[in-house]
C-alpha cells in the first residue's frame, strides 16, 4: 500500500511543527513534515520563515548554519537569507555581482495561530481548525509544548476520536476499569467544522491532580464531553464540568513520515487563572504520556481500508473519521 504521506491532499493543508516560543533569535530549528526537511526562522521582519533544509548552492543543510538579525548563513559557503528566503549574501562574489535568482530558497507557507506555528506544503486548501475560545477573554490559552512520538499520526488520530481505551490505558489518571461500556454515539455537526459525538461520563477523580483540573473534591465527577476532528488529523475534546468550568483540548497530530509524528496538545480553560498553567495541564501531560505509552508499541501506520480491522459501536467515531480521512486522501488537488 501506498505511504498516505505521499497523498498530495495533506501538502495543501496546515499541520502544526513547533511552537512559536521554539524560533528563537540566533538559532534555526529543523523539523520534517511529510517527509520533507525544513528548515524555520525568525527573519528580520520577524515573520518566521520554513524554507526546505537544503542551501540551493550545495545543498547542505542551512538548520546547521546560524541566525544574525533574522539573517539565516549556511556552515558550508557562508550564503545569506533573508525576509521570504531572499539569499542577501554570497560572500566569494565579488562586490556588485547579481545574485542569480536560483539562489533565492523556496518556501512554504507558514502562519503562527493558538501559539503554533503551522507549515503547509502547497498551496493551502483547508483553514487551520477553529476553536472560538481563541478570543473569548473568559477563557486562557496554555501550550504543551511539541513531542516527537514514534508513532503514526494516523494512530495518534484514531487514538483521539476513541474513548473505549480509557479504562484500559488511563488507569493512572482518570480511567475506571469499573466502567468500561460506551453509550450508543450519535455522530453529529459539533459546530465550528467539528465532526464527531457528545457523551456524558462519570470519571475517577481521585487524586490532587485529577481534582485540579476538575475543581471538585468528589471521588467521582461528571462530564459532559464531546469529541470531534477536523480533517486531516486534528482533534478537540471538550469536559464541561457541572459549575460550568470548561477545559477544551486540542490534539494535533503532524506526520513527520508514515510512522512517525509531532504531537502537540493546547489548553483552553475558564478556570479563575489562578493557578499555573503547567500544572494545569501536568495531568492532560500525564494522560497523554500513557497513549504515547500504547501507540509507541504499535508498529506502522493504521490500516486505512475500511474492512482491514475489526470495529464495534463504540469505534463509530474513529471509524467515521478514518473513512472521511480516506475519502480526503484520495481527492485529486485540481
Ligand atoms: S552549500 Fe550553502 S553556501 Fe554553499
Ligand atoms: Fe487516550
């Protein structure tokens, strides 16, 4: 089968690589979307710029070389670039010389939204996924920073849209092995472009973290969640807990190449800003470090065939996700 890396689909859509706080002012950061090597930094105008990691001269790798005044030079020939990858510099010609325009390096476009920065390959054809909470000034915004897994970001997306492994693989935060039965899931419109159920759960809320996050010294809270994706790979979950205290989480998932990703999560809370938003989200780190846990020790990209693996009511919105997934792959970017 096909890598669904190679889907020229994904090259027109935004996918989260790093944080805007990971560009700094001297130093270039390396990372690789859909197997491509790039390379991104801040140049003068202090836009950030993506460019592929390879100096047009001889093609050695410019996150090697380092940044003066948002000015990029490569470690091999010392050449110079600039505002939108404009080489500025070549430091062997003589003064006057014209830079010939193949020197310029191409770049992909890239925007800076909810504290990410987001590349796209190609021309962009979908919006980066919208979370209204963005500007609602009840609610505040907090990163996580961005991991490498060694795992598909296909898996990462299944994983997301599925709440039967809660039991299973959250049992050192909130899963309850006691209740491991998922109510019939409606797949409806969330609103704003989300597609996916919501449900109602009583979770463990048994620890000091578990009762940070929740705001309730109960043994047992109730949630109201919803679950739903954007396409190609991203995910929000929203708790709203009975006070009416909202955690939104957001769940990125960037293919690096078929089997392995970038994943980054997001926050937004109308809790009383009191405390540190890193502990806030110590306990959203704790969970996903228990999937990463379980999706590491699964080989490979997910199969994509709609036969390929057996699936219960309770897959319904994964499976309803990795059909749309497929669906989108296989258009044609006319
Ligand atoms: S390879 Fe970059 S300047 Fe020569
Ligand atoms: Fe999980």
């Amino acid at each position: 089968m096909t890598a669904f890396i190679e889907s020229p689909a994904l090259r027109h859509c935004w996918h989260p690589v790093a944080e805007a706080v990971d560009i700094g002012a001297d130093a270039p950061l390396s990372v690789t979307l859909l197997g491509n090597d790039l390379v991104l930094w801040r140049s003068p105008s202090s836009d950030i710029v993506a460019a592929p990691d390879r100096c047009p001269h001889r093609e050695a790798p410019l996150s090697l070389g380092w940044v003066d005044d948002g000015v990029i030079s490569c470690p091999y020939h010392g050449w110079a670039f600039g505002d939108g990858g404009r080489c500025v510099r070549v430091p062997s010609a003589t003064p006057g010389t014209a830079i010939p325009p193949a020197a310029h390096l191409p770049c992909v476009n890239v925007r800076e939204q909810y504290g990410l920065v987001w590349v796209c390959l190609d021309e962009p054809r979908t919006d980066i996924p919208e979370i209204p909470q963005e500007t609602d000034s009840r609610f505040r915004r907090i990163n996580s920073g961005v991991q490498r897994w060694n795992a598909s970001a296909t898996r990462l997306t299944d994983n997301f849209m599925d709440i039967s492994h809660f039991p299973w693989v959250h049992t050192g935060t909130f899963g309850d092995r006691q209740r491991t039965e998922v109510p019939t899931l409606e797949l409806q419109d969330l609103g704003a472009g989300w597609y996916g159920y919501q449900f109602e759960v009583d979770a463990r809320n048994a620890d000091d973290d578990a009762r940070l996050i929740s705001g309730s010294e109960e043994e047992v809270v109730h949630r109201h969640m919803s679950t739903g994706f954007t396409l190609p790979l991203t995910v929000r979950s929203t708790i709203r807990y009975e006070d009416g205290l909202e955690h939104i989480l957001l769940l990125c998932s960037s293919p690096i190449d078929d089997d392995h990703a970038y994943f980054t999560f997001v926050v937004w809370r109308n809790d009383d800003f009191s405390v540190d938003g890193n502990e806030v989200i110590a306990f959203d780190r704790a969970i996903g470090e228990e999937d990463r846990g379980l999706l590491e020790r699964v080989p490979g990209s997910l199969p994509l065939g709609q036969t390929d693996l057996a699936s219960v009511q309770a897959d319904r919105g994964s499976v309803e996700w990795r059909r749309q997934f497929v669906e989108f792959l296989e258009r044609s970017p006319s």
